[in-house]
C-alpha cells in the first residue's frame, strides 16, 4: 500500500519539559501495516512520543519519519498522513455523534461527510445514539464515537494513545476488533496500552519504554526469547507479558 | 502546501458552523449577553435619567452608543470561555494533527462573536426605539456604526483570544471580562466627562472606548464627526492587530 517498508521510524528522539528530560534517545521503526505497542509505566514518556509523532510538539533533538515525511520539516504532510485518537477522548459534547463525523469529514475535505458518517456509525455501532448529543453518552460511546472520528479520511497510519482504558471488558474487545480490522486493511497502527495482555492480544511488535528510552523491543516471541521460563521442572510455564514486563522494569530500577 | 491554503476558507466555515451551534443551542449566553444592556438602559433611563444632565433633550439617544459597547464587553467573556473549553478537552489538539488551516479554528470562535454580538446588538436598538431612541442618521451613517462596532467586536474578541487559551482555570479564562467591563463605566458612555473629577476625566477622556461612544454617538444624530472617529478606529485596529499576533503565538505555543 505504501512505498515504505516502515510507516514510522524514530531515530534518537530526545525531549525534556523545562529540565526534566523525558526521552533520553528513543529508536524504533514500526513496519507498513502491522500493528505496534509501546508499553510503560506512568509518566514513562508515552503520550510524549505520540505527541511529537503527531505534530503536536517539537522534539529536541533526533529525527521522525512518518510515511516518508520528517515531522520537523514537513508538519502539513505528516498530519495528511495521519490520524490520532489522544489519551483523553476529544468530542464536541454539544454536537450530536453524527455532527461530529460530518464535521470530521469536512474537515478532511472529503466528497460525501453525511454517508462516511453513516457508514461509520454503523461500523462503531452508534446509529441508535447517532442523533443524540454526545453530552449523553457512556465513557464507552464516547470513546468509540472519539475513534470513529480518527477513522473519517482513512488515513494510512493511526496513532491511538491508550484506547481502551477506562472501557469494560467488551468495549476493549470491540476496539480491540477494530484495531485489527484496521491492520488487515493495510493501515500502520502505533497504540500505547497500560494493559501487557492488550499489547500481547494485538501487537505484531512490541517495544517497552523505561527511562527514557526503549529498552526491549520485538515480537511477543522475541521477547519471551530473551526471558525464558522461570521453572523448567514438571510443567513448562510460558512467562506472560506481564513477568517479561516487570523482570525487565524491575531489573533496570535496581541499576 | 497549496492544497492546504485553497481550504482555509472552508475550513473556517465548518469551525464557525460548529462554534455556532454551540450558541444556538444554549441561548442563554446570547439572552445574558443581551439582557444585561437592556435592564442597564431601563435604569438608567427610568431611574437616574432624570438626574443626569447630558444637555441633550433625549437621554436614550445619549446613552444607546454606550450600551451597546457594555453588551459587546460582557459577551467576550463567552468566547474566552468556550476557547478555553476547547483546549481543556484536546479538540484543539485533535485539530491540530489534522491537515487542517492552523488559524481555522479560532477564526471560527471570533467570527461566532461577530454573529452573536449583531443578534444582541439588533434587539438591543429595537428595544431603545421602543424606549424612544430616534436617529436622523442615513445609511452610510449607519453602516460606519455597524463598521465600528464590529472592529471593535473583533478587537476584544481577539483580547479574549489570548486568556481563553492561556488560562489555567476556568475562572482566569474569563477574568478577562471584569477589567473591559469597566472600561465603558469610567468613559462619556453615561455622562459627560466634563462632569468628572480632573484625574478621572484624564483616563476617561484617553481610553478608547470615549472616542468609540463619542464617534457612534455623532454618526447617529447625524453631527459632524470629528477626530474621534479616526482615534476610535486607530484604537480598534491597534487592539486587534496586536491581540491577532499574541493570540496566534499563544495558540502555537499552547498546541
Ligand atoms: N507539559 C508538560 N510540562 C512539564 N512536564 C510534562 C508535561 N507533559 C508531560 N510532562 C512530564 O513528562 C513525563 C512523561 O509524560 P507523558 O504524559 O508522556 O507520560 P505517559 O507515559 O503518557 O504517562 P501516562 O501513562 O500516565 O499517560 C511525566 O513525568 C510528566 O509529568
Ligand atoms: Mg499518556
């Protein structure tokens, strides 16, 4: 679908806030089409990295390439490139579920806003609330409705900084759905997830961010390459993310 | 780059058309904004019109330039309000990772101000003529007030602008009312300023909204303008220029 092999490729991105520095050197490179998780702990630096991947903020120093386009240089191509869902879901609460799709679509410039919002509340199952306010929704439609918005245009790479946080176990699912739905149409998703079993059900790669920078990254199986089972005695227990994720964090905060 | 620029009138339409539709749909704003004046004017002049000597023999026709100033003052607390609201839930941020023309969105909120300020502004003058305001003035005449009120709607919109999107707080967001409420109190708007104590009469005979009211006032019984036109219009301008660049630096920083 696209020209490049890797969708997104960050080399040595550094960032501090006044003098705290938060990205220390940061490298990855997520391919065309798969799906990417980045994993850390609060205030590890993650919404940070989706920011400067987006356009929103500046990096201090290292480079970011995005479908070929330098975020620094060529901001205006990035965002046509682009799409974000934030950490914390951004709808017009006075507008109903339908206005803001429609909005979207206008935004985007595209030919017909009202059927893509057809087409999109039906995917996100929001055609029953669809001429509601969205005031009146759960935090469940509200975050759908939120993703909805980031699927208007179709964008070829989706940045979404924690989808599913604060939905019940079935609203995860159906994102987790659309996720991989997404990834099966050839688009490039980057999500940052607190939940190791998300990032283990979803990733094709997986990279953990601990002080500053990645500190492991590969495919699930790679990373249980790298800590192999605990016990091997009786019964051969596989570690789960989770150990992989507090050995590696636990073993880095003891240095 | 092209592409981008072409759609920044479109762009505008469909923020104005949402920032629109936050009004409409809470009229409230729109009745405070206009209500206000209206009973101002009724105690003024049913009150302590009798007492004030103006040496005009129609006090409404006195004091409508100056009220229509407090009611365009009162109203830009609601943009601040509703900018800030739009920083505070990330739809700014959302915004601006799309392709969409950076200045846009606040284009919109201050075109909306424009909007609502000529519906209060249209009943404020029809509720004076039921009070006895009479204006021999003609079109031109008419059209210069119209012309000056909405530069100075668009000069404090844009003051509003920059502590919408530089407010920590809801309550700073819309502090910036208090101090430009004051302005039309200590200025020709009730009384003349010959009737004030020497270091009162100097502030109000300096700030802007004395030349603003005095030029309105003029246009309106048909009186040769004299320079007050041009010092109120230096006013406007400056303000607007001035508060335009700091709000698109605040806005840039802020996003
Ligand atoms: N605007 C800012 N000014 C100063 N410090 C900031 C700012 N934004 C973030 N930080 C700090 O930078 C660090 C990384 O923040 P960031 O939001 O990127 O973390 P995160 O991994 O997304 O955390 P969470 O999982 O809680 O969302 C934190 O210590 C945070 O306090
Ligand atoms: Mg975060």
């Amino acid at each position: 679908m696209s020209r490049y092999e890797n969708a997104i490729l960050v080399k040595g991105l550094t960032k501090s806030y006044k003098h705290v520095p938060v990205l220390l050197g940061v490298d990855f490179q997520v391919k065309t089409g798969s799906i990417f998780a980045l994993l850390g702990t609060n205030g590890s630096g993650k919404t940070t990295i989706v920011k400067i991947l987006t356009t929103l903020l500046k990096q201090d120093s290292g480079s970011v390439m995005i479908n070929g386009f330098d975020v620094a240089m060529n901001p205006e191509q990035v965002r046509q490139s682009i799409s974000l869902t934030g950490q914390f879901v951004a709808v017009d609460e006075i507008l109903t579920g339908r206005e803001n799709l429609v909005m979207m679509a206008k935004l985007r410039h595209l030919r017909a806003p009202h059927q893509v919002a057809e087409d999109l509340l039906k995917r996100l199952g929001l055609t029953a609330a669809a001429d509601r306010r969205a005031a009146t929704y759960s935090g469940g439609m509200r975050r759908r409705l939120d993703i909805a918005m980031s699927l208007v245009g179709g964008a070829p790479v989706i940045f979404l900084d924690e989808p599913t946080t604060g939905l019940d176990p079935e609203a995860r699912i159906e994102v987790w759905n659309i996720v991989r739905e997404l990834s099966g149409n050839g688009t490039t998703v980057l999500l940052t997830t607190q939940y190791l079993e998300e990032a283990e059900q979803l990733a094709d790669t997986i990279a953990i961010l601990h002080k500053g920078k990645i500190i492991v990254s590969g495919t699930l199986e790679e990373l249980k390459m790298l800590f192999p089972p605990a016990k091997v005695e009786y019964i051969e227990k596989q570690p789960t993310l989770e150990e992989i994720f507090l050995a590696i964090v636990g073993e880095k905060t003891e240095i | 780059m092209e592409a981008i620029k072409n759609y920044f009138l479109v762009d505008m339409s469909v923020m104005m058309g949402r920032s629109l539709r936050h009004i409409f749909r809470s009229m409230d704003t729109i009745i405070t904004v206009t209500i206000m004046p209206i009973a101002m004017m009724l105690l003024f002049v049913y009150v302590l019109g009798g007492a004030i000597q103006t040496g005009t023999d129609n006090y409404v026709n006195y004091l409508l330039p100056g009220i229509m100033l407090i009611a365009i003052a009162n109203s830009i607390g609601y943009t601040s309000f509703r900018l800030f609201t739009d920083v505070q839930r990330g739809i700014f941020e959302r915004f601006n990772s799309m392709p969409v023309a950076r200045s846009a969105a606040l284009w919109g909120h201050v075109l909306t101000s424009l909007v609502s300020n000529a519906i209060s502004l249209t009943v404020i003058v029809l509720v004076a003529l039921l009070m006895g305001f009479r204006s021999s003035a003609g079109v031109f005449s008419w059209l210069a007030v119209a012309g000056i009120l909405a530069l100075f709607t668009l000069a404090l919109t844009w003051v509003a602008a920059i502590s919408g999107l530089s407010a920590k707080t809801i309550d700073g967001a819309s502090a910036i009312a208090y101090p430009i409420h004051f302005l039309p109190l200590i200025s020709s708007a009730f009384v003349p300023t010959s009737t004030m104590p020497r270091g009162v009469r100097a502030f109000a005979e300096n700030q802007p909204v004395t030349s603003i009211v005095d030029a309105i006032r003029s246009l309106l019984s048909n009186q040769p303008v004299g320079s007050e036109i041009w010092v109120a219009l230096a006013w406007c301008v400056g303000i607007m220029i001035w508060a335009y660049i700091f709000a698109m630096i605040v806005y840039r920083k802020r996003a």
